[in-house]
C-alpha cells in the first residue's frame, strides 16, 4: 500500500462504498479502508435485499436525490452480469386520509411519479396475499423496485478496484490530523497514510470518535428484522409478484417488507420501521432478538398475511444510527477541512446511497459540498438556527 493518496474513504457500508466507486470513475489515486469484512455484519448495510421508492411520504425534499438516485442505480446495475434491480413495484398500504398513503401520493404527485391510489377493496382484489384491514387505503408505485443490498455492495467495492483504487478491509482508523503534508489517516499497527481530502462514512462504531462535528447529534439504534416462509408449497405460486411494501397500522407502527430476490434470504422480509428500536449496545445487540418483539411481529403478520407462517423462520438486528429529525447527516468537518462526512441515515438511507456517493465523491474532488443536499447539513442542528 503506497503512503499518499488523492482520497481516502474511510467506512465501505453502502454509502462509503458508493462513495468509493463514483471516486474511482474519474480518480484512481484513492483508497478505502473499513474495519471490519465486505460484508460486515456489525454494520447497517448488509442483508439481501432495500426498498427502492420515489413516492417518498417523508417529503417532496427529497425528491432530487431520489432521482439522482435512482439514475444511478440504473447504471450500476447495467456494470453487472447479475440483476442488482428487481422490477417488484411498491405498495404502500395505511389508513385512510392519514399517514402513509396521502404523504406518498402527495409527493408522487409533485414528482410527476406513476402512481395509483386504490380502495381496500381495490388492495385486496389485486394484491391477495395482503389482508387489508377495514378503514385502509394504498398507493401502488409501479416504478418501485427491490434492490439486491449485498450484491450491490460488493459489485461497487469490485467496480472501485477495477478502475483502480485500492481497498483494505481489516484495517482500522485510529485518528485523523492536518499535518504540512495534508491529511494524515492513522491505521492500526501505527503505519500512517496521506491524503488530499477524506469521506468518512461513519457508522455507529466510527461518528464522533475521529471528527467533533457528529458528537451529540447520532443515536445508533438495535432494530430486529425477521424472515417468513410460505404456509404451504402451494402458496409459493400464490405469492409470486409480492411486491416490496409498507404497511402502516392504525396505531401507527409501520411495518416494511421486501420479497425473496435470492437465495441468500428465502422467504419474505418484514420488520417494524418505527417501533422495537431499543438503544444500541454491542454486546446486547449480537443476543437472539426478545421472544417478546417475535411475539409482537407474529400477530402482525397473522393479521396481515394469510399466506405466511405468522412465526419468523430467523431473525436478526440491524443498526439504524438516528439523527434528531430521522434524517441523513453530512458536511464538512470544521476542525478538519477537507474532510467530508456522512451519517445517521436512520433506517431509510440506503436507497439514497449511490446519489449521496455521488455528492461526496465530487466534493472530495471539487473541495465543496454542492447546495443540492444542503438540507442535510449539520449546521441546521445549531443553535442558531433552531
């Protein structure tokens, strides 16, 4: 490994790893360093399977970033011998004239979105595998896909390494200092690499350990997911064109779900968005998921899907490192310029990755953030501008 470098991305999750590959289409001269595997799973980016989806409820705001977004996935996925997208379209399913559904289609509407709004009557006749329960509305999306979470991943990190950047898994950083040579990063083992400028796409493990600017504003979270098999073979052909979904309760816990796009986690995925998020404790957060929370999705899913043994097959935690408002965190350090930091994507980031790749890859390379995601800049939990 050389000593200098244009750019060191530190963190290969999704967004790091898109990071790496935007950089590495116009600059070969970079390196990524992570901690941990390429598929990490002490991290939030691994699994099978993300929700892609324009018909955002979270609001019109993003907008711009979903379809730089969404245009890039398109290209990654075109780089691939493999399907990174599957075409399984979005339902988004909650009460009526609150919530979900009329947040989503309000935004579908400002984004010129494809999109149809139907009765429960209307869920129910064309998507059987969902009971819809009285009261309920839907917005289809049929330009929502599936996307392959791994796959996609490594196919960055291997996209990054063929256009010539150089990747160290296993190593970590211990600090980050302005020197008269640039930014010198510290790995483990003492050896010290200099760079140009630095994206640090920090996790739970990494936020306010090397840069001030995050200390105080993320929160990780320990969120459970489970995995749910078919009552029967039969149902198999009864599920096929499951779409990726939401499902808001009239409590308001909001549940998510993505079909089987491989054979690396059969069955359908489905967890609560909102709701069993307890506060993030390494050594809890590897324990089998409470057979209390298995209990609370099993009745959800009883209620919800005919189709589906209530009781999850597996489980596991994922990581959702929060923001105050629940969404994405970047800038430029103000102790450290020249590095450019991401964070906190609070359960719905992903998606975002290859357009927040994108952003910092050229700001790591132009020295400037550009106003596009100015909403996302930490300055706005100042106290001047609360």
């Amino acid at each position: 490994m050389k000593c200098k470098y244009k750019v060191v991305v530190i963190g290969l999750g999704i967004v790091g790893s898109a990071s790496l590959w935007r950089l590495s289409c116009s600059e070969g001269d970079v390196l990524g360093v992570d901690s941990g595997a390429p598929i990490n799973l002490s991290g939030s980016s691994h699994g099978a399977s993300r929700i892609f989806r324009r018909a955002y409820w979270e609001g019109s705001s993003y907008l711009p970033l979903l379809s730089l977004s969404d245009k890039l996935w398109y290209e990654l996925d075109k780089t691939c011998s493999r399907h990174l997208i599957f075409h399984t379209g979005g339902l988004f399913i909650g009460p009526v004239a609150t919530g979900v559904v009329p947040k989503s289609v309000a935004v579908a509407q400002q984004g010129n979105i494809n999109h149809t709004l139907l009765s429960a009557e209307r869920t129910a006749e064309s998507f059987p595998v969902f009971h819809v329960l009285e009261g309920m509305e839907s917005v289809y999306e049929s330009g929502a896909y599936t996307i392959a979470a791994d796959d996609s991943k490594l196919h960055m990190v291997n996209l990054a390494v063929r256009n010539g950047a150089e990747v160290r898994f296993g190593t970590s950083v211990t600090g980050i200092l302005k020197t008269s040579q640039g930014l010198a990063v510290q790995l483990d083992g003492g050896q010290v690499v200099y760079t140009e400028r630095i994206i640090l796409a920090t996790g739970a493990a990494i936020g306010t350990t090397l840069i001030n600017d995050l200390f105080g504003l993320l929160q990780p979270k320990s969120v459970p997911v489970y995995w749910f098999k078919t009552k029967s073979k039969e149902d198999f052909e009864f599920l096929r064109g499951f779409p990726a979904f939401l499902y808001q309760l009239p409590d308001g816990r909001l549940l998510h779900g993505t079909p089987e796009v491989g054979t690396e986690e059969p069955g359908i995925k489905i967890g609560f968005h909102n709701y069993q998020q307890a506060k993030f404790d390494a050594g809890t957060h590897i324990q089998p998921v409470k057979e209390s929370d298995v209990e609370q999705i099993s009745a959800c899913v009883e209620q919800i899907f005919p189709g589906l043994n209530s009781i999850p097959y597996a489980s596991k935690k994922c990581i959702y490192t929060m923001s105050q408002d629940e969404s994405f965190v970047l800038g430029e350090s103000v102790d450290l310029p020249g590095v450019f930091y991401v964070s906190a994507c609070s359960g719905h980031g992903f998606k975002f990755a290859t357009g927040l790749g994108d952003v910092l890859a050229r700001a790591a390379l132009n020295g400037f953030l550009s106003d596009e995601v100015s909403m996302f800049y930490a300055s706005r939990f100042s106290d001047d501008n609360k």
